[in-house]
C-alpha cells in the first residue's frame, strides 16, 4: 500500500511524500452496549486501516484528496474551521480545527489518504482517518500531544465537528492497539490493561453482513434511555452513578425494582456482559481460546435475546458459525441491526468457510456478505 500511495502522491502533487503514516481500524471483541453504562470493553486493532502521505506546502492551503473518495478540496489556512456539507474531509479539517486551538500550524500541507476499511460498516473508518490525521500532522510538526491526548482530540471531532454521539473506544483502540494484544478499556474511567491476545492457529475472521444500518442510530439512543430507566428504577434502593457498578448477585437483590420486562431484559444483559469481559480477559490470560469462543457466543444470545439488537442478518452469520467446526466463537461487533460480525476461525478452514457461509448467508438473506481475514495488528504509527 505505502509504495502504490507514494506514487499516487507524486502523480498528484508533483513531489514524494515526506512522511507516511497508518492507522487501523478496530474490531470489539467483546462487551457491547457497555460502553455507556461505564462497563469494560475488550477492542483490539486490525490490519486493515487508512494510510496517509503528506508533504509540507508554502501556499498557505491545505489539499484534501483520498483515493477512497472522488471529493477533494483545497481549504486556506485559517485559525478555525467549521464543517462544511457532508463531504468526507471534513473528519481532517476537524482534526486541524482542534490542533488551532492549541497551536499555530506554520506551513500548509498536501495530504493524500488511503484506506482499505469499508466505510459506515462499524470497523470504525471514522476514528482511523481522524488519529491518523491527528498522529500525523502533530508528529510531523514535533507537537506534544500524547496517545491519550490524540485520542481525546480525535473523539471531540467526531462529536463536537462531526456531530455523532459516540463514545472513545474507537478512537482509544485505533491509537492505542498492539499487535497480538487486545485492550480491556474501562470507558467511564479510562483505565486500562493491555492483555496478550494470541490467536494460535486461529484468524480473526469480519463478515461484513452489508446490510444498510438505517436503524442503528435510533435504536441505539432508544437503548441508551432504556439504561438510563434501569438505572433510575435501582436508585431508589441504592446509589449507583452507572448500571455496571453492580456485580451480577447485587442486581439480583435489586432487580426487582425494575417491574417493565423490557428495561429488566436490558439491565440484565448490560450486567452479565460486563462479567463476560471480565471472564474474556482472563481466558485470553490462561490461553484458553475455547472458553473465550464461549463467552463470544454467549454474548450474541444475550445481544440477541436479551438487548434485541442483532437481526436476522447477523444472527444468520453467528448460526452458521455455531453449527461450523472451525469456528471457535462468533458474535456481532459493534451497534448491531447490520454491520459486522467476528469469528474466530480455524487459519486451513478459510478457502471453505468463504464459500459455504457465502452460499448460506445468500440462501437466507437474498445478498452476498463481505468477508475479511484480519490480524490483530498494531496502532497508529509512522512507516
Ligand atoms: P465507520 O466509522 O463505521 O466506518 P462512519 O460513517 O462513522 O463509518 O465514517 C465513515 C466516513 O469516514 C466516510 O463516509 C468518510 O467520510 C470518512 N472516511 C473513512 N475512511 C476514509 C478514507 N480512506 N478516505 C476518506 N474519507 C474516509
Ligand atoms: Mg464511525
């Protein structure tokens, strides 16, 4: 990719790239839904990411192009920025809009961007091409911004710049990623651990359903007051500031508070899945991949069952997988309602499982899925 990128960069600009930068995207391997009731998540980086070149310019501009998208722009150098339209540049232009605030950026810059992430399919596109921008731009400059400022800089883009209400696990793993190791990340406190994620003879397999995610973002703030109900129900008893503070036989003490059988469903997934973290993270420590095939499995039932967010083109994905011998664990990653799933996947089963889950997933949904084979790969860097 960097060799085809540098020559784009000279066909385009006229000159060689000064630097090169990647970042990838990222997968959730598991704790879903958690993130906003202060619950663990356990991310980790992918090979697959966004690739940028760039070359320091006198003419006081910055050019956007990315071979992605047939959009470009030539944007002045100014003190601030605000969004403009819907075009993709608008994730860089918020990422310099936020380095002005703290520094005086003193040349413009041609910038040419590269990515093999399918984009709005929940691997995060999004939080690469911002960390990646910002890594670059404040390495470049020599700019003293750590991984965790960078990171907290690329989340304020993609909701203040942007406007989606997200939260830090994409941009946090995008950064902070290491190759063969997953991230047990504490979303409300920030707290981290890196643990050893040693796949062995598995792949980290992405089934992309394509399914288009019209429903995701209504159903996910409909998730959010559901929590929010749960939590003020359980506050009539105890002081809880988020829902993943008790431990599953405290929720049972107290569940009986929760009398809507919806809001009870709710709660009691975001509490088990919290502990499924926990168990994840010390079944990758023990080595155990069969156990932390189960807890996958395990937390795509409850996602199903108990959250509802799954839908028939993810649960299509997961069957197949549960009934493949190869496969080890599967579950969506992600919103849900479409987008991803992952499995973990036996490395001399991949020409078969291609095929057969192609024909079965097309035999029941009507459309062919996209699948990736990925390794667990390492964080925004230079190359
Ligand atoms: P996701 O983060 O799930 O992939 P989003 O809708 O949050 O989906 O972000 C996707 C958007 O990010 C794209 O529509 C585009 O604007 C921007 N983007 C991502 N990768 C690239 C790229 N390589 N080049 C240009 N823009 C990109
Ligand atoms: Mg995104």
């Amino acid at each position: 990719m960097k060799s085809e990128l540098s020559n784009k960069f000279f066909d385009t600009y006229g000159q060689q790239p000064a630097a090169t930068y990647f970042t990838p995207g990222r997968v959730n391997l598991i704790g879903e839904h958690i993130d906003y009731n202060g619950g663990l998540v356990l991310p980790c980086a992918i090979t697959l990411g966004t690739w940028l070149c760039l070359a320091p310019n006198n003419d006081q501009v910055i050019r956007f192009k990315s071979m992605n998208f047939p959009e470009e722009a030539v944007i002045p150098l100014k003190s601030a920025y605000e969004k403009e339209g819907t075009g993709w540049y608008n994730y860089p232009l918020g990422v310099f809009n936020e380095i002005l605030k703290n520094f005086q950026i003193p040349v413009g810059f041609d910038l040419l961007y590269a990515g093999n992430i399918p984009v709005g399919s929940g691997l995060s596109s999004s939080a690469s091409i911002e960390v990646v921008t910002a890594y670059a731009i404040t390495a470049y400059l020599g700019l003293d911004y750590d991984r965790l400022a960078l990171v907290k800089l690329a989340q304020k883009v993609e909701n203040e710049f942007i406007g989606v209400n997200s939260g830090i696990m994409d941009q946090f793993a995008v950064a902070f990623g290491e190759k063969d190791k997953a991230i047990v990340l504490n979303c409300d406190t920030l707290k981290y651990k890196i643990v050893d994620c040693n796949l062995g003879d598995h792949v980290l397999t992405i089934i992309n359903t394509n399914k288009p995610r019209e429903l995701a973002e209504s159903k996910y703030n409909e998730r959010v007051a559901e929590c929010q109900a749960a939590l003020q129900a359980l506050n009539q008893e105890i002081t809880l500031n988020n829902l993943c503070e008790l431990t599953a036989d405290k929720f049972a003490l107290h569940s009986h508070l929760i009398k809507d059988e919806t809001i009870l469903k709710r709660a009691t997934h975001v509490i088990k899945e919290n502990d499924r973290v926990n168990l994840a993270a010390k079944a990758l420590n023990n080595g155990d991949l069969d156990e932390f095939g189960r807890l996958m499995y395990a937390s795509h039932q409850s996602l199903k069952d108990l959250y509802e967010v799954t839908g028939k083109e993810l649960d299509t994905v997961v069957e197949f997988c549960a009934a493949y011998p190869e496969v080890t664990g599967a579950r969506m990653t992600g919103a849900g309602f479409g987008g991803c799933a992952i499995a973990l996947l036996k490395k001399d089963a991949e020409a078969d499982f291609r095929e057969k889950l192609t024909a079965y997933y097309t035999e029941h949904i009507g459309y062919a899925p996209t699948i990736y084979i990925s390794e667990i790969g390492n964080g925004a860097t230079t190359i």
